[in-house]
C-alpha cells in the first residue's frame, strides 16, 4: 500500500513560564492512501499539536518541532514558509472543530472556497465559482447558487462545517486533516457530515486524519486507531483489534468509561481515577503509571517501548505486553 | 386542544420512586425578540419528578433544554404555567419564601471554567452560599464546613485556599457539586454538566452524583445531549424537540422501544464505540435542518423532517399520549 504520510520520531516542545512544555515526545506513525487513520486521547495529550505539526501551523518559535515529517516523499519539517504556502490547502486540507471562528466572517463562502483555486490551480475566477458551487452540491447544502453569495453567520453550525469541509475538499488535497470535526455538532447532524467525508473519500481517495475524543465516531469511521496519552502514541492497530482487543490499559480505561447505548444500565462506570501528568515534567517511567491499576514496579521508572502485539500492525508501549510479564511479577 | 391532553398526561404519570416532589404544569417560556417576532422556547410542557429521581432531559441544541431547567430553577420567569416544588407554588412565592425555597434547589452549570469566580478562593465560593443562607455561625464553622464539603466531593480539604485556575476541568466541576451540596439541596439541575470534560473525567463526575443521591437523596434533572451518558445515570428521560417534550419514558424502554420517530433517527445517530455493532447498524438520516423555533411548523413541531408525517400531520399537534404503560410519545403514528 501507498504511504503518504510517514511521521517518525516527531517531538514539540514549548517554552513556557516555568520551564519546557513537552507536547509530544517522540510520534511515529504512518497514513496509506485512501485510508482513514483515527488519533484519540484526551484534552493535552498531544493530538491537536501533532495534527497542526503535520501542516506546519504551530508557530515556532515558541515551539520547538523536531523528527520528521515525510509527506510524498518529501521532508515537510525543512521547508520553507513559501514553500509550505504550496502544499497547505493544495495537498493537504484541514477542517477544525468550530466552524464558526475558522471561516473569515467578512469573506461569502464562495470566495474562501476560490481564493485556493485561483491561487493553487490557476483557474479563472468564473471557472473557479462554478467549481465553487459544484463542492457546495457535493457537500449537501441545498441552492448551492444561491447559498455561495452567502456569509457564515448566515450558514447554521452543521452548514458552517459542511462548507468548511467544501473548502478543504476544493482543490482536491491527498490528505485530509480533521480536527474534532464533529465535536461542536448535535449528533444527527454529525452523522450528516461523518457521512458526507466518507462519500468524498470515497469519491475522491483522500486519506483522513480524524482527531477526535469520540470513540463511537472512531469504531464507525477509522480504518486504523492511533491513542495517544501524555505526548506519546501508547498504542496502535487496526480499528476492530483496538477495540476488541486492546493491549494497553489505558485503551482499556477509555473503552470502559464511556456508556454504550446498547448496554444494560446496571453496568457501573469504570472511570480512569486521577488525572495526566504535567509535561514540564513528564515522569521518568510510564506516563500512565500513576493512573493505572495494573501498574507494576518496573513502570515507575522505566518507560515502555511501543512494541509488536497480537493482531496485525498492531503495537503497544506497555510492560504488560513483555513475553516475561505476568510470571511471578510483582505489583508497584 | 393540546391542554386537556397534556394535563391527563401528568396525572397518569408516576414518579418512579416515591411521591412527586416537582410538578411541571403547562408550562411556558417564550422570549418576545419584537418586531412581533416570538420565540417559543418551551412549549406546553408537564413533567413530574419523583423524590430521589433522576429525569434526564435530551435533545439537540436549541430544543428549549435548558431554557426549561432555568425556568424551572426561576432563573426566568415563565410566561405562563406553574412548577409545584414541594407542595408550594414556584411561581407564587415572594421575598423570604422565596430566598428560603432556593435553598432546596441548586444548579450546576455547563462550564466549569466560567461559572465559577476567578477572583474568589474556593473557601470564598463554596462559603458564600453558606453565608447567604446563613449556615455557618462561626469563621471557623464556615471552615470546617467547606472542608467537610471538598472531602465529600473528593477533593483535597487542604486545597481550599486555592483559586479556581489551579484545579482541572473535573476538579472544578467537583466544586461546582459541592457549591450546590454546600445549601443542602432537596433537588439539583445539572445542566450539561460533563460535556466539557475529558471521557475519562466524565465517569468520575458521574459516579460522585450517583453517589451523592444514594447517600443524601437527592432528585436530579439531568439536561445533556449525551444520550448515552442520559441513559446510564437517568430513571426516565424526556426527549424534547423545539420546545416541545415529544417522548418520555423510563430509561431503558425509551432507548430498547422509542416510539416517536424523532427518538429513532436520534438515537440511530449515536456512534455506539464498538466497530462490528456499526458495521451492521442502519443509520436513519434526518433531512433537512431544525427549523427556526421562531417561526415553528404548523401541527406536529417535527414533520417538515419525519419520514412518517402527512397531512394530517399539517393540521393537528400531537398532544403527549401514552402509548403503553409509563411510556408517553406526541406522535400520531407512534410506534409501540
């Protein structure tokens, strides 16, 4: 399979009053062609700033971006702002999670869905409008002609975000970055637009990076699950093996906090006690540590690498997953 | 018309635990924008929560929600209607009886970044409501107090002197319950109260209410878009949709057998975290938008986007029926 995104060893680090805030310590991951690669964790775990690391929109300084980020083959972290101004919405595309403060309130929804096409692909500014038009329809807002002379605050919030995703979508990138796409939608209209991106995928063969909190958007859309706690990808695989057979306690805490609709009432949540470490100060073994209720003496001060398991292309950092583990070991 | 329906609909409906400690009757809140333009945010609405109850209201954004829990709190004055708390008339108290009432109801907010003072200690803002109602006869009551409170919650007692930005999203949500525990509360609207927090944090939140109300018995409104969480922490839930409550049932015969149509595509909606269950759901998409709560569909609020609706539906509002034994729906062709 094709890989488009190959991201290896990338680390973000903030100065801050009160010393080095190390956002995200050291990611690899890759995104094949066509596919969609989900990135969950919670608030502060690193997902947002690797995702904006990706288009080079973390301004540096004060962040401090190191590893690299390979994108069709070419290194992404090196490159200049004008060469970046090139692949930014040609070849890469980004929806945020709140339309309402990422469109330009000044612009009509037709002129920031041209303004890419005119600069990325030469087109003429009647052309372009046609094409502009074209998106809206494919994107499902109803009189597209009339609706692209229109301004956000006109558009309602599943609107705002179904044009946010024409715009992305415009210029045809080969990657698609969202960013809690959904997260400030009602549910019916979230089905709305998860099912619009997995048509334009579809259509188009965009790969996805979906960044979300929301685990029933996950099972329901990602090929492929990336979790991420405290800066670093804890584990990875296929969709159904992390659901289904998940390696790392933390995976398995997140699974077990959130009710499922089709289960019984009587099931107590289980939630995750305390709360993720300060990354001024990341601690010296597992990050997880302090949270986990399976923790073991070697975690405390040595951290787990992200190693093969059970299922294919899945992997996991956990002391757990050691073929020694579990053998006469003794609890921290 | 809609009227003699909805007040058979409160008589009929029991509490599912003990006597009925809230009576929601015909109840209105409609905001006038001028220009002639209203603004029906509730609509007609009776509900009754029993002591110890949790009824756990849902429904998307601008449904009238939270408009309904801060007129039931008189937070706003409602247009017309009545709340009956305790056997008293809401809406008919003055002054004293009043001030003395808001003692028995407290209210936790959304956002636990700005409902709470930046400026005041956590000592500050958990002891005002205590000073208000005078609860504290001493400094040092009001501290041990406030301790006593933060220990409940499961917070760090030594951490009272401390301002709301050195404590996490969950923390301070923690202190939210315990300002609205600190007045010793019969009834507690919680108003989204975890939809700004991490999943992992909103389980520890809602286990501490579900706690709280084996332990004080407490009666919860439980107002979230969630609907999982709804299901999980609620005995009955209300489904409302503009302004309107279109569904309610216990808990798990709404989610096992809604019968509104409105209640199906919503809860088709909800991603269940479990790869091979969607792999084989079958989603029912709403078309369309939610119309303008300003200017509502004739007849049944719902129809401009139910697969189910006709003409008949243009003409007439379905009034709240039920439809089997505890289980109401306001829909002419609802199923059971």
């Amino acid at each position: 399979m094709e890989r488009i995104l190959e991201v290896k060893d990338l680390r973000v680090n903030f100065k801050v009053r009160g010393g080095i805030v190390q956002a995200v310590r050291g990611v690899n991951f890759h995104v094949n062609k066509g596919e969609t690669v989900a990135i969950v964790g919670e608030s502060g775990c690193g997902k947002s700033v690797t995702a904006q690391s990706l288009m080079r929109l973390i301004p540096s300084p004060p962040a401090v971006t190191t590893g690299s980020i390979r994108f069709k083959g070419e290194e992404i972290l090196t490159k200049s702002l004008r060469q970046m101004e090139t692949i930014r919405g040609k070849e890469m595309g980004m929806i945020f999670q709140d339309p309402m403060t990422s469109l330009n309130p000044t612009l009509s929804i037709g002129k920031q869905i041209t303004e890419g096409l005119v600069k990325h692909q030469g087109m003429s500014s009647e052309a372009a409008k046609t094409r502009a038009v074209e998106m809206l329809k494919l994107v499902g807002i109803p009189n597209p002609e009339s609706r692209v002379s229109q301004y956000p605050h006109e558009f309602s919030g599943g609107m705002r975000q179904r044009a946010m995703i024409a715009i992305a979508l415009a210029c045809n990138p080969s990657l698609l970055i969202a960013d809690e796409p959904t997260t400030a939608l009602d549910v019916t209209v979230q089905a709305q637009i998860m099912s619009v991106l997995k048509d334009l995928q579809t259509k188009l063969g965009t790969s996805i990076i979906l960044i979300t909190h929301d685990l029933g958007v996950v099972a329901d859309s990602a090929d492929r699950v990336i979790v991420m706690y405290a800066g670093k990808v804890v584990e990875s695989g296929k969709t159904r093996d992390i659901f289904k057979n998940p390696k790392h306690p933390y995976t398995r805490g997140l699974l077990r906090s959130v009710p499922r609709l089709d289960q019984k009432k009587d099931e107590p949540l289980i939630p995750i006690f305390g709360t993720p470490p300060d990354l001024i100060k990341p601690p010296a073994g597992c990050a997880f540590c302090a949270r986990c209720d399976e923790a073991m003496r070697v975690c405390v001060n040595n951290d787990p690498a992200l190693v093969p398991v059970e299922g294919e292309g899945h992997t996991a950092a956990c002391w757990l997953n050691h073929p020694l583990a579990g053998e006469g070991g003794e609890s921290a | 018309m809609s009227n003699s329906n909805a007040s058979t609909a409160h008589s009929i409906i029991k509490p599912s635990h003990g006597d009925p400690l809230i009576q929601i009757r015909d109840l209105n809140k409609h905001f006038n924008l001028g220009g002639g333009q209203i603004l029906k945010a509730v609509n007609d609405v009776n509900l009754t929560i029993g002591r110890g109850e949790t009824l756990g209201v849902v429904g998307e954004s601008g449904c009238g929600k939270s408009t309904l829990g801060r007129t039931v709190m008189r937070l706003y004055e409602p247009t017309s209607g009545q709340v009956v708390f305790d056997g008293k008339p809401l809406y008919d108290l003055k002054g004293s009886a009043m001030k003395t009432i808001r003692r028995d109801m407290q209210m936790i907010f959304q956002d636990p970044y700005a409902s709470l003072n930046p400026r005041m200690t956590i000592t500050d803002v958990i002891g005002e409501a205590l000073d208000i109602h005078k609860l504290a006869g001493s400094r040092a009551e009001r501290k041990k107090k406030v301790e006593s409170l933060l220990d409940v919650v499961g917070l760090n007692p030594d951490h009272a002197t401390r301002y709301p930005h050195e404590f996490s999203g969950g923390q301070r949500q923690r202190i939210g319950i315990a300002r609205a525990l600190a007045v010793e509360p019969k009834f507690i609207i919680a108003d989204e109260p975890i939809s700004a927090l991490d999943v992992s944090i909103q389980a520890q939140v809602v286990n501490l209410m579900q706690d709280l109300q084996r332990k004080m018995g407490l009666t919860y409104m439980f107002i979230a878009h969630d609907l999982s969480m709804v299901k999980h922490i609620s005995d009955r839930v209300a489904v409302m949709y503009l302004g309107r409550v279109v569904e309610l049932a216990d808990s798990d015969e709404l989610y096992a057998n809604p019968a509104h149509p409105y209640t199906q595509a919503l809860l088709s909606a909800i991603p269940i975290p479990d790869p091979d269950v969607e792999l084989e759901r079958e989603r029912i998409t709403l078309k369309g938008e939610l119309p303008s709560p300003i200017n509502p569909p004739s007849g049944c609020p719902f129809r401009t986007r139910c697969p189910l609706a006709t003409e008949k539906c243009a003409k007439d509002t379905p009034a709240l029926a039920e439809v089997k034994k505890g289980h109401f729906a306001a829909c002419h062709y609802a199923s059971v």
